[in-house]
C-alpha cells in the first residue's frame, strides 16, 4: 500500500493542478538544503582565506605554529567540501522527485518506489553532509586560541 504522502492525485482528484501542488512540496526541502550550503560555502572560503592568509605569512611566523594551524584548515577543507558535495547531491535527489511526483499525477502511474528511493537517498546523503559539517565547526571550534595578543577586551574598572 503507497504512502498517503507519496499516492499521486488521479484526474479526478484535481488532474494537473493537485500534481503540480504534489510536486512543488519539495521546493521547500530545497529552499532549507539551499540555506544549508550558503553557510556551508561562506565557511569554505574564510577557510580559504584564512589558509592563503597564513601561506603568506608563515614565511614571518613561527613555521611550527603556522604548520599545525595549516594542517587544521586542510582537513576543515575536506570537511567542509565533503559536506557540500553530500548537501548538493540531497539538493539533486530532492529535484528528481519533482519530475517523478508531476509524471506520476499526470499520467496516473505511480512512481511509488521511485520517489520513495529519491526521498531516502536525498535524506541520507543530508545526514552525511550535516554530519560532515558538524565534524568541521567542532574542529574549527577545538583549535581557535584567544590570548590577550590578538584580541582586546576593554577590562572593567
């Protein structure tokens, strides 16, 4: 028996108008996966950033502490850019189950499975994502380091 959610209208239930309403439903799983990989690149490129920064400068610095930091970021890199890939791939996956919801309303065939195996691949491939980027703010939350050098704080008098 198909899922109430995933039964495709019949032209007596509305015809083309129900499957477009059926199938615009996961826009909105892509409207949140699409916020999702908006901070995902933002933090990607201060890793950049902060990895090109430290590149120049580790020939002033201390190349020991440079190094370990350089380290850091590389693997906050991969974190992060794995996190995007598995993030992207759920968008993908979410945007094949609107041609198969609309398909399905309008010439009455069920894609039950289809949109089914859509629905669970998008949604694993989100949880390896978040769980990637989650790997990646405790890392980048385990190594950041404030001393009285780089930031000032005015103290109470």
């Amino acid at each position: 028996m198909p899922l109430p959610l995933l039964h495709p209208p019949s032209a007596s239930e509305g015809g083309v108008t129900a499957a477009i309403q059926l199938a615009l439903t996961p826009a909105f799983l892509l409207t949140g996966i699409s916020s999702l990989l908006n901070v995902m690149t933002g933090r990607l490129s201060r890793i950049v950033e902060r990895g090109r920064y430290l590149h120049g400068a580790s020939r002033l610095e201390s190349r020991e502490e440079s190094g370990m930091e350089l380290r850091c970021l590389e693997k906050r890199l991969q974190l992060t850019s794995r996190a995007i890939y598995a993030t992207t791939l759920a968008a993908l996956l979410v945007c094949a189950i609107l041609p198969a919801l609309f398909l399905g309303g309008l010439i009455r065939v069920e894609f039950t499975y289809v949109v089914g195996g859509l629905f669970l691949g998008a949604t694993g491939a989100l949880v390896i994502g978040l769980g990637d980027f989650l790997r990646e703010v405790h890392l980048a939350t385990r190594t950041v380091r404030f001393s009285e050098q780089n930031i000032s704080i005015p103290r109470p008098h």
